[in-house]
C-alpha cells in the first residue's frame, strides 16, 4: 500500500455493510460508500456536475444516478458509463483489518472534469447600440389546433405585435406556447438549493425540451415583454403557471447566487375574461413579475412623462367603454343565448320557435 495514504476507521464490517450507502466526510473529502456484489467500494460523494450527492441516488447495477440532475457513476471505477467516461469522481482505497473497515485519503484516482461547452444560454448577448427596442409576446392560451377556435387574448396579442413593428418601429417576436413541447419544473429546488441550477437542468439534459425560447428571449433578447392569457376558471391558463414554475430557476439565481437575470426590462399583460377574477389574475401576474422598489417608482413618475400620459388614456378608455355600455344599454341588457340553454328551448315538446 502506499506508505502516503492516511487510514480512517469507518466501523465494523458487518456495521458499514448495514449502512451503505452512506457518506462521511474526513478532511477536506466528501466520501460515499458502497456495497456492490458484497464487496465495499468508496468514490467521490460530490457529482461532478452541480455537487449533488450520490450517496443519496438510486444504485442499478455498478452505477449510482446523482438525485439532483440524474448524471451517473460507477461505484467501482467512479467513471460515467459508455460515451461518457472520460468523466470521473474520485476513487477511495478501502481495506478491512481485524474487523474494521478503514478508508484511506486522498483518494487513489482524482476527480476528473471535462471541459464542456458553454450552452448557448450562458453566453454574452450584446445588443448592438443601433439596435431597434425589442418587443416579446408570450401567448398563454392552449388550443387545439386541429380544432382552432377564436381567442381573444391571442388576437389582442397578435394586433399589439403588429402595431409594435408597423407603428412603433420594434423588433418584434411572437412565442406561443402551446406550440412548444416541454416538460414540467422537476422541483429541483426542493432536493436544495443549488440544485435549481441555470440554465435549468432540464434544458440542460433534454435536447427536446423547448422552452429554450422563452428563456433566451426573456433573459437575452426582449426589453418589452407582454404576456397574453385567458382567464379560467378564475386563474389564468395552465399554460402560464407551467412556464412560471420553470422558471423557477431565474427567480432562484437572484437568492442562490446573488445574479439578476432579468432587468431593466418592462412587462404589461393582456388578460382577457371579463368579470371572471381579473382582479386577481392581474395581482398575480403582477407580483410575479414585478418586485416592490418604491423609490424607483417614484423616480419614474416624476421623470415620465409617458405615464402620465398613460393615466390620461386610461380615464379616457373607461369612459369611452362606458359611453358605448350606456349607448347599448338596451340591447346589453338583453339576456345572452348561450348554446345549451338554447338547445334545451328547442326540445321542449309542443314549443313552436318563430
């Protein structure tokens, strides 16, 4: 053995074989312990992408899969498996002596990290300085397209767009969600915090997953953003709360790693439902997106004139929609037919309709 090696008593052999897997940490090391075809094996507990620890993952066959984002391991070799083994989590010698199991440090084989590519999302994205103001809509709304019905807050959203390019001289760019395949927040956070990782680990791992769109655009591209949505059900679409929950991890890297991602933008939202909850469904988008900075609101009004501007359109637009109510009062009033209570008229025996 090597006469460099430093011997840690771990227990009795039958005691550490109970325990497995389990990891401990001596000097500055993170070890995880292993039982595999009834001989005990030592690597690295540290995985090597974010940290997570493997002690704490699911063993199939030689390999651990880390909790936290799923990379694996040889809990023999510490090296990944075929086509990614070049990649390797220390190795630890293990011996047993009158009973005792010993671990010996450092370890026999070192970490290995390889070099990877930067994803797309970490990179720079400098917006030239000519550059026109840049306008992103998000369309919340699910749909089948098989089926295509009118949707009052995707048309909205579609007119808003189009004013922006042909009116207001913006790059424009148009996300519909239900056009994009991607999977629920995973709930990374909750195994800890640095497990919620950006780019986001599904992003990361999933080269089918598409909500790289939305990511890049909210975190490189736009400097407007506006999110359209219908109300159901007193909430806004499902679609919505599915996009927010992943990004969960922009939110959790202003707590985690003190890393603002989104800033000096400015969102507005199309929410579209009448009386059913836009109240709510407003508050919610808006302390979602939105953070409490009183004196930065102060400092706008004062120095914009835009938004007192925008306060005067806003008296001007409730007025004017109800000048239209009370010229239409009459035929407002009138009850609304809707489509079961006129099919249920229609099979009432003996009813003649004019």
């Amino acid at each position: 053995m090597d006469p460099n090696l430093t011997w840690h008593v771990l227990g009795s052999n039958e005691e550490v074989k109970a325990r497995t897997p389990f990891a401990v940490e001596i000097e500055e090391h993170s070890i995880a312990v292993f039982l595999h075809d009834a001989q005990l094996h030592a690597i690295g507990n540290r995985c090597n992408h974010k940290g997570g620890p493997l002690c704490e993952g699911t063993v199939t066959g030689e390999y651990v899969k880390c909790p936290w984002h799923g990379w694996e391991y040889s809990v023999i070799t510490g090296r990944g498996p075929t086509g990614y083994d070049e990649e390797q989590v220390p190795t630890f010698a293990l011996r047993e002596e009158a009973g005792l199991v010993s671990v010996a440090t450092p370890p026999l084989m070192p970490r290995r990290l390889i070099a990877h590519k930067p994803l797309h999302l970490l990179e720079e994205h400098l917006k030239p300085a000519d550059a026109r103001p840049r306008i992103l809509g998000i369309s919340t709304t699910a749909m089948d397209d098989t089926n295509p019905r009118f949707s009052t807050s995707d048309i909205l959203l579609q007119h808003a767009l189009t004013h922006a390019g042909a009116v207001l001289h913006a790059d424009t760019q148009l996300i519909r969600l239900r056009e994009l395949a991607f999977r629920h927040c995973e709930g990374n956070y909750s195994k800890a915090a640095r497990a919620c990782t950006w780019p986001c680990a599904i992003t990361e791992r999933d080269p089918e997953d598409q909500l790289t769109a939305v990511y890049e655009g909210l975190v490189h591209w736009a400097d407007v953003v506006i999110i359209a949505t219908p109300i159901r059900w007193g909430r806004a679409s499902s679609l919505y709360f599915k996009m927010t929950e992943r990004l969960n991890c922009v939110q959790n890297q202003v707590t985690i790693a003190d890393n603002v991602l989104i800033k000096n933008k400015v969102a507005a939202f199309i929410i579209t439902g009448g009386q059913d909850n836009v109240q709510e469904v407003a508050g919610g988008m808006l302390t979602f997106w939105s953070e409490q900075d009183m004196e930065t609101n102060v400092r706008l009004v004062r120095a914009s004139e835009a938004l007192r501007s925008a306060s005067a359109d806003l008296v001007g637009r409730a007025l004017m929609t109800w000048r239209m109510i009370d010229e239409h009062r009459a035929e407002m009033e009138q009850p609304m037919e809707r489509t079961g209570r006129k099919a249920q008229r229609l099979n009432r025996p003996g009813q003649v309709m004019a």
